[in-house]
C-alpha cells in the first residue's frame, strides 16, 4: 500500500470513502487485530506448557496444594509484555522515522520468528526468546495500526478492536484444539506460521490508502505519528488522554494479575481436567470473553472506564481470596469469574480507544491513539511483577 498521507486540523471525521472501499479497509483492519494480536495471545495460552515441557521431569513436590511449576508463568507475561512496553513508550516519538511499509514487514518477520522459535522446543531459554519476539511483534504493530486506525473513519477502531478479540479467542481455541488433538504444544505452534503472512496481504493488497482530506485543509506530509506536533502539544495531549488510560491500565493490572498471577495457582485436583488443561480452559474463557466484548462497540458504548476498574479490581480480590482460602465450590464457578474478567477487560479496551479518538482533534489522533497503547502495557508489566510475587508468595522452594 502506497504511504498515506496526514489529514490536517479538525475534529471531524475522515470523509467516508465509497462503501465497496469502506468493507475493504474494515476487513483489513479487522485481520490487522487479528494477526497482531495471536502471536501474544498464543504465547501467553502456551505458558504453562512452555515453563513445564513434556521433556522436562515433573517437579519435585514441594508440599503445595497449587501444583506450583518451578518457575512463574508471570516470567512468560514479563517477557511477552517488557518488549512491547518499552517499543510502546519510545514508539510515539521517535516511529516516525520508519514509514508505514517498513514497520508492517518487521512485524511480520517479529511475528513469524517467535512461531518458529517456540515450535523448535530446544529448552525454555530459547522459547521465551521466541516469546520476546512475539512481543516485538504485537507491540509495534499495535502502535503502529492504532495510529493508521486515526486515518480512517471510525469504523476501521471498531475492526480493529474486534479483530484483536478475534484473536484471543482464536489464539487460544487454536492452541486447545491442536494440543487436544494430540500434538505436543511446541509442534502445536507450526500451523500458526501461516498466519502472518495473512498481515503482508491484509495491509498491502486488502487495505486501500485514506482518503484525501479536503481541499481547505493542508495535509501533513510524513509517515508518522508526531509529524507537525510539538513537544509541547504531545504533552498537553498526554494529560488530556489521561483521565481514560490510567484506568484502563489499572483494569490490565488486575486482568493479568489473575491471568498469569492467579489462573496457574487456581487448581481444582478433583476435576477430570488436568493442571494444565484447566490453565489452557481457563484462557480459552477469558479470550471468548474479550472478543464478544471488543466486538460490541458499535452497539454498546461505555464511558466511565473507572466503573470497569473498580469491578475488576474486585474481580481480581475474590479471585486472590479463592486462592488464598479456597472458598470456590467448584471449577465452574471459577469459569464464571474468568468469563467476567474478560468482559470488563474487552469493554475498557475499545471504550478507552473510542473515547481518546471522541476526545481529540483530528490532527491529533494519531499520536493520541500511540500514546494511549502505553497504559494497558504499563499495566501488564506491573501485573507480571505482581504475578511473580504471588508465585513466590503461594509455592514454597522445593
């Protein structure tokens, strides 16, 4: 796809383009989540499985009722969020001196290397190398189509947000269903190295160039996000965006502290599941719970994304106490708790980004949009620090 060029000032829409071109640039949108997002997604449903391969021999008992892993699945979250955290705080400054088309191919290359790490299985230190890339991956491209997104109507957010709950609940229904199905989890990985190719035809055969802003107004040339914004106006928009990303960052503390923190510890020994197949049940509940809400912004709108912290900051206390003090009658009443965590977490997700785009001028957008994909990282890696913290806290040293 041909670089697009910068709209001007103004706080209106894009101009809508012909409807056979609108479906075009929502369909590619929605894959763009797609793709980005299934990669991190995978890793982190492979956690447990990846901290504990078949290879490796059980654990030697520690006395615990948790059936503790040697090592936190918070490690596999740190290193699935600490490279897209740090890409994410430096990316609305200075992406700027990468267009669009160089950026798309990186994440693919990132997204397909992590696969093919992970798939090989030569030992723990090599597939957390495979999840760092992973991370790469997904934090650059969501930079990178967040900011693309602000071109487009706001139809093209919409896709995007459902596409990413897409695939969550497709990372995990993927990796259940291959491992089920009798592949070993690291062989489990090898079909996925189809998929991100699908980003390089998504974005450069699918996805058509914005439309040309109006006449009146005076494009901005450049293949960034902070083209034409000071250091000044970059801050001003920070403070402005604010009031809607601590929240959300706080509701992404609380979600990945459940996730990685309290998830693996949530044991029930008198299910027919085993250990591990509960974990994979768990995140396969929670990804189908963050697609039917990311994918519910055109119908249901919600504002206040500090309501959607405070419950899930509640969600996150009666999960810590279950494990604490097992007070759960059974799995399914903790499938019902992860299944509410991944609605307000989906909820916050596309209203956060929703309210952002409402809130800013339109020469702003861009770089409002990449600014604001800090807090939900900012909150997974104090949520991954957490997470480690509970292990410790939980599972007694062998």
């Amino acid at each position: 796809m041909a670089e697009p060029a910068r709209a001007g000032g103004g706080d209106e829409d894009p101009p809508e383009p012909p409807l056979a071109e609108r479906c075009r640039n929502d369909a590619a949108f929605w894959l763009l989540g797609l793709c980005n997002n299934t990669p991190y997604v995978v890793m982190l449903s492979a956690a447990h499985d990846i901290l504990r391969p078949p290879e490796m021999p059980p654990a030697p008992q520690n006395g615990s009722r948790y059936d503790c892993s040697p090592i936190s699945t918070g490690a596999v979250l740190l290193a699935d969020i600490l490279p897209t955290l740090l890409i994410k705080l430096a990316a609305p400054f200075c992406i700027h001196l990468l267009p669009y088309n160089l950026r798309v191919v990186a994440v693919t290359a990132a997204a397909w290397g992590s696969f093919a790490l992970v798939a090989a299985a030569a030992g723990v230190a090599v597939s957390l190398g495979g999840v760092v890339l992973a991370s790469a991956s997904s934090g650059l491209g969501e930079v990178t189509f967040l900011a693309l997104s602000s071109l487009y109507p706001s139809s093209a957010l919409s896709c995007w947000s459902s596409g990413t709950g897409a695939a969550g609940l497709g990372g995990a229904l993927a990796y259940l269903g291959l491992t089920q199905a009798g592949l070993s989890p690291p062989r489990a990985l090898l079909p996925l190295l189809l998929l991100p190719p699908l980003t390089l035809l998504s974005y450069f055969c699918l996805l058509r160039p914005p439309q040309a802003p109006p006449p009146a107004q005076e494009p901005l040339l450049g293949p960034g996000p902070d083209v034409g914004l000071g250091a000044a106006q970059k801050w001003k928009v920070v403070k402005r965006i604010f009031k809607h990303m601590a929240p959300l960052g706080f509701v992404y503390f609380a979600e990945y502290f459940i996730n990685q923190g309290l998830l693996e510890l949530l044991y029930f020994p008198e299910s027919s599941l085993t250990h591990s197949e509960q974990y994979r049940w768990y995140q396969l509940l929670y990804q189908g719970a963050v697609f039917a809400s990311r994918s519910s912004l055109r119908c249901c709108r919600f504002r206040p994304i500090w309501v959607l912290a405070l419950l899930q900051g509640l969600t996150a206390g009666v999960l810590l106490g279950a494990v604490a003090a097992p007070f759960l009658p059974g799995l399914s009443a903790a499938f019902a708790l992860v299944l509410l965590e991944g609605l307000l977490g989906g909820t916050a997700y596309g209203n956060a980004f929703l309210n952002v785009r409402a809130e800013s001028p339109r020469a702003e957008r861009e770089f409002a949009a990449a600014a604001g994909s800090v807090s939900d990282s900012a909150g997974i890696a104090l949520a991954a620090a957490a997470a480690l913290g509970a292990h410790r806290a939980f599972c007694p040293a062998p």
